[in-house]
C-alpha cells in the first residue's frame, strides 16, 4: 500500500512542462549513468544511522564509522543505546564533528525507544506528515536527514532536496537562487507522481552530478547534462570552466 504523499503548499506554476523537463533530466541521467545503488545499507538502520552520519562527510568517512559500530557489534538501537558519549564518539570518530554525531544517534535512539520502543517497523507505520514532524522534533535531524531516513528507510515517497538540488535546478533556470527546502520540495513532489523507486534514484543521480560536474566551479563542458543548460542559459552567463 502507497503511503500518504506529504501535504506541502506546491507552488502553482508546476504544471505538464515542468513535470516533461524534470522527468527528460531524469532519464538522461538514468541513460548515462545508471542506477546509483543508493541508500548503502544492509537494513533500515543502518540506513537511518548513515543518514545522520553523512551531514558534512563524506560517504567514504561514513562508512569508515559504520564498520567500527558492526566490528564493536553495536550497530543497532539497542546497541547504541547502551553505549556512552566517549565510547560511541570513538566509534563514528571517523565522520568527523564525531561527539556531535554520537549525540545526534543517542538522540535518535532514545526518541525511537520513547516513542517505538526500538521498533522501526512501529515507527514506519505512521502516516507520513506525523513522523516526519516527530524526527523534525530530535535533536540534530533537519529536514534533509529526516526525509532521506524516511524515503530510503522508510519507503514514504518524500523528495529529498540537498546543496547539489538547489544548485543544479537554478543553474538550469527552475527556481531562484536561495529557494528554500520546501519550496524545491514541492516542486518535484507535485509534478512527478509519488514513486518511491524513482525519487530514490532521481536524488542519487543529482548528488552524482552534483559531485562531478555541478561543483560550487561548475565544469559546464563535460557536464551531461551541457545542453539541457544551454537551452535556459540567459546571454552573458558564464558558461562554467571548461
């Protein structure tokens, strides 16, 4: 069963156009690039630790940390919740800003304990805008770590917006420079329909770019999606470095 597709305010110039250039921008990447194989993880957990662990890493130090909670055997709620500040900070210590990590899952842990009694399964069955307004209320979890736990932990068709959304999309002329999350948000999430598969993918391919070509010095010429760019680009913008 499809859950509830999240009740945002959508901006009211979506229409077929935008949903026929956001999807042509999806299946150029999918053509080139493939499937991303995200969110890593081998169970929702460690999909939702991920998620906190990755703020401000990258995903080769995440997974560093990863490894030291599944060698110290302490890669579930339980298991962190019996762990202190120091003893789980060493642990994620590769992450990076590691005692601010390690509370951010101590923090996770005792809302799911509180909450779900460490069932993420109870967790999951709340309708969408409720949980997400829950994992809004934990410390440390924004809106970008709170929607990546519930896309890919929880399957709720959700879009997860980041630095590499806001900065390819108005590169390419679909919103203004400083939009907020939820305005972006909304853009795709009422334009494209509420396919969880598809959101999934479409996010990893646009932190792919991101991450290749679309960088704070773009590298325009050997981006794919070059001509897409060359179709909004006003005259006299800079073309990005070749």
């Amino acid at each position: 069963m499809r859950k509830r597709l999240l009740a945002a305010d959508m901006p009211e110039f979506v229409g077929k156009d935008y949903r026929d250039r956001l999807l042509g921008i999806y299946e150029l990447l999918y053509a080139q690039l493939g499937s991303q194989q995200w969110w890593p993880g081998e169970d929702a957990f460690e999909v939702i630790v991920g998620a906190i662990l990755t703020q401000n890493t990258s995903w080769k130090n995440v997974e560093k940390a990863i490894a030291n909670l599944k060698e110290a055997g302490a890669l579930t709620s339980e298991g962190i919740a019996t762990l202190g500040l120091p003893q789980l900070g060493e642990l994620v210590r590769p992450s990076g800003t590691y005692r601010i990590k390690a509370d951010r899952l101590l923090q996770f842990v005792a809302f799911l304990k509180s909450h779900y009694g460490f069932s993420l399964q109870a967790m999951f069955r709340v309708p969408l805008i409720r949980i997400r307004a829950e994992l809004l209320s934990v410390k440390g979890i924004g809106p970008e770590t709170a929607d990546s736990i519930l896309l890919y932990a929880g399957g709720y068709p959700v879009f997860v917006v980041d630095a590499y959304t806001r900065r390819i999309f108005s590169r390419h002329g679909f919103i203004r420079e400083g939009c907020a999350y939820g305005e972006l948000q909304a853009l795709f999430m009422k334009a494209l329909s509420p396919d969880v598969p598809l959101f999934g993918e479409y996010h990893a391919l646009i932190v792919r770019v991101g991450k290749s070509w679309c960088r704070a010095r773009p590298i325009c010429d050997r981006c794919i999606l070059k001509s897409l760019l060359e179709e909004t680009r006003n005259p006299g913008d800079n073309p990005g470095r070749k």
